[in-house]
C-alpha cells in the first residue's frame, strides 16, 4: 500500500492503494476494455476540482459528463447519504419506501408530470419511456402502434433498446439484431418529422439539446413544433433529460426554455448529484398503462440514492440558484466567444446554459484536450472536432476564468502548432 495522502497538502488521511501508474496497468489487465480511458485516475474530489493519483489537481469541466452538478463530494449531499446510511440503506419495493416518496413527490411539484419510476442509470429510464410509450400506445391504439421515432445524432444509452432508439450507426454495430420499432428523422426538422409519422408510430422520443451528438440545441421554434404535431396524431412525447435535466441548462428542466411539457420524461446524471439515481416521470393518463408487474428495478429508488437526489434536488431549486447557474453560464459563454473571435479553428460556440460545445474546423480536439489536460483542466472532446464544457452549476466566475485562461494556452499552442 502506498500512502499518498501527503501530496494532498491539508487532506493527510488520503489513503490510495496503487499508485497512477498501477492503477492504469491493473485497469488494463482486468477491465474489459468498452472505454478508450485517458491515462489518468482520478481519486478525489472537492467542488469545482479533482485530484489524481499523483497528487495533481485539476479543474473539473467534465463533472462526471454532467454527473456533479454540485461539484465533488456537496456537503449536503454528503451528509444526507451519511445520515441515511446508517438509518436504511436498502429495502425492497416489495414495501413502501419514504425517500422514495420525498423524491418524488419534489420532482412532481417541480415538473408538469404526476407519477415518477425510479431506476439507477439513464439508459433505464430511457428504457422505462420505451416500455410505457408501447403499453400506453397498445392500451390506446391498438397493437400495431409500438415505433417510436428518434433523431439522427441523438444518444439515448447503452442497452439494446436504447442503441436501437440512438440515431448513431456507430453505437449499434456489432450488436445486431436489434429490438426493432425505431425509427431516425433529422434533428430540428419538422417537416422530416412530420413525413416519417406512419401507422406504426406511437412516440416521439427527442433530447432537447443532443449532448453526446455533439451539443446541437433544438431550435426555439422545433420543441413547440413537435410538441403541437405530437397533439394533433395522438403521439407522445418523451424528451430525454437524461443530460440536460436537473439544473444543466440553467432551467430546472430544459424543456421550460421551450414553453412545452413532455408526455414522458428519462432523468438521471444530476439527479444523484454523482449518487447512481435515474427516473422516468409521466402524465397521470400514460402513466396509468403500467399495472403491477409490468416494470421494476431491485434498486430502483434505492433509498440512499433518493436521499442522496433529495439533497441535491433541493439545493438546486433553492431561490436563485438556477439564476446564479445562468449568469455564470453566460460569462463563460462570452469568455468562448472571445476565444472563438481569436482563434480562428474554432468554428462555432453552441450550447444552452452550463452544457456547451465548440465546434472546430479541423481535427484539434483531442489535441486541446491533452494540452489542457497537461495544465490542470479536464474538458471532454466528442471525436476530434468539438469541446465540451460541463462545469458544475456551482463553478465561480473565478473557476471559469481560470479554465479559459488554460484553454487560451492550449488553442494558441495548437494554433502555432
Ligand atoms: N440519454 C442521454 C441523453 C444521455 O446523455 C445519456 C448518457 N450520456 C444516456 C441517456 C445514458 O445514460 P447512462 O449512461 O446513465 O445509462
């Protein structure tokens, strides 16, 4: 055992078992290898910055892929997981489950949706959405409407179901066959939408800004658009929150920038503030096509992870956060734009609140990742032509100064080079 508590400066009980080099060739020799790992393990956290194995700190601009909203290790979140650890830490839904009641009923108070499901990642809620959108549909239409029509570039998870409703090539090959009953529009096309709606389609399922596609945002009049030809078929609409949800895009949904509410709802990533929590919420009408036996999770609404999502749920709706969330958004927003005015190879700033990317022309993101990487701030390239930034919500102005001044560096760097 290696003791490298000492290169956490005031943190001397840091106790890490292997050091970074171990950690990366043990991880090699055991994991099966589905993720291309950057060579770096990380061992600890404290708001807006993580430490490695060596002893390095970084500032965080990945936050989990949206996962901390609240930075590392929120004292209230820390807390309330403390606190119910030692009260229930796990129960069946064989019974009734308190937090898991508190949760939902703060998660319906604060949505236009009534009856919450909880699981534990996103591509289960996703996969929830799926199972009830059918039921709903079988109970409403009839047995021939089960498709379910998603868009190029969407990024729903990893299970069969959810590759087969992701509109990426790249995450279904090698898995074939796939569950069937989807279907790929383009995104923020209205009209394609409109002329792929066939006999079969019982739901539309879209993000409301496509994370993992590369940070595309619905365009303002696209959500409504959807949302009114959903109303005039008889379809319904289930928006995946899964990354956008819980506070990511300044709102506590992102669907309220749009002025529409879903039908169906996947959430997961923020919702545990890095507690493994996911939920689907629906309107009380489609809610009701599930019936007892239909769907269940055994640690679904978990009850430490609903303390843990309480915790975080509350402290993100607590007068003028969100606000304080948007006006930070919007000065790291405007420190991008300046970059972008200097740089030339970046091609575009797009995002919505705390969830931006920048698209570049040519392949440097990787390149950039490494350099800022190199200076202490972890970004996440998707491919080699677009950054994005996933701050906490609780990242300062100071924080996301302190980010571009790095990531200036790397640009000018990899401009020169
Ligand atoms: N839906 C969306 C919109 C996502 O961004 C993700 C994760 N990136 C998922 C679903 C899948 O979530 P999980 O990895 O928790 O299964």
């Amino acid at each position: 055992m290696t003791f490298v508590g000492s290169r956490f400066g005031e943190r001397e009980e840091e106790l890490v078992d292997l050091d970074q080099e171990e950690i990366i060739t043990q991880a090699g020799r055991c994991l099966m290898q589905t993720y291309g790992r950057l060579p770096l393990a990380l061992v600890r956290g404290e708001g807006a910055y993580v430490w490695d194995a060596a002893g390095r700190r970084y500032l965080d601009f990945v936050s989990g892929l949206a996962v901390n909203g609240l930075g590392h290790c929120h004292p209230r979140v820390v807390e309330a997981i403390r606190a119910q650890a030692g009260v229930l830490m796990h129960c069946s839904n064989l019974y009734h489950i308190e937090p898991q009641v508190r949760l939902a009923g703060l998660l319906i108070e604060n949505s236009a949706l009534d009856r919450v499901f909880f699981c534990n990642s996103g591509a289960e809620a996703v996969e929830t959405a799926i199972k009830l959108a059918r039921k709903w549909a079988k109970k409403r239409h009839g047995p021939e409407r089960y498709e379910i029509i998603t868009a190029l570039q969407s990024f729903h998870g990893r299970t069969l179901a959810a590759i087969a409703a992701t509109g990426q090539p790249k995450y279904q090959q090698g898995f074939e066959p796939l569950p069937p009953g989807f279907s790929y529009v383009p995104f923020n096309d209205l009209d394609a939408l409109r002329a792929a709606v066939g006999e079969h389609t019982c739901a539309v399922m879209l993000e409301p800004v496509q994370g993992e596609g590369g940070v595309n945002v619905a365009a303002p009049d696209y959500l409504p658009g959807v949302r009114a030809l959903c109303d005039e078929l008889g379809l319904l609409l289930i928006l995946d929150e899964v990354q956008t949800g819980i506070g990511r895009t300044g709102r506590f949904f992102a669907h309220e920038h749009y002025g529409i509410t879903p039908d169906i709802m996947s959430l997961a990533k923020s919702l545990g503030a890095g507690f493994p929590i996911g939920a689907a919420l629906a309107r009380e009408d489609v809610a009701a096509a599930f019936t007892p036996g239909d769907h269940a999770s055994t640690f679904g609404g978990n009850p430490l992870a609903c303390a843990a999502a309480t915790a975080a749920v509350e402290t993100i709706l607590e007068s003028g956060f969100l606000d304080q969330v948007t006006r930070t958004a919007g000065h790291f927003r405007r420190r991008l734009e300046e970059l972008r005015a200097r740089f030339p190879m970046i091609k575009e700033v797009r995002g919505l609140g705390m969830l931006i990317g920048a698209e570049l022309n040519r392949d440097a993101a990787k390149a950039v990742q490494g350099r800022c990487q190199e200076s202490g701030l972890l970004i996440n390239a998707i491919g080699d032509r677009i950054l994005r930034f996933l701050p906490p919500l609780t990242v300062t102005t100071a924080e996301v100064d302190a980010a571009v001044d790095i990531l200036t560096t790397a640009l000018a760097q990899e401009s020169e080079g």
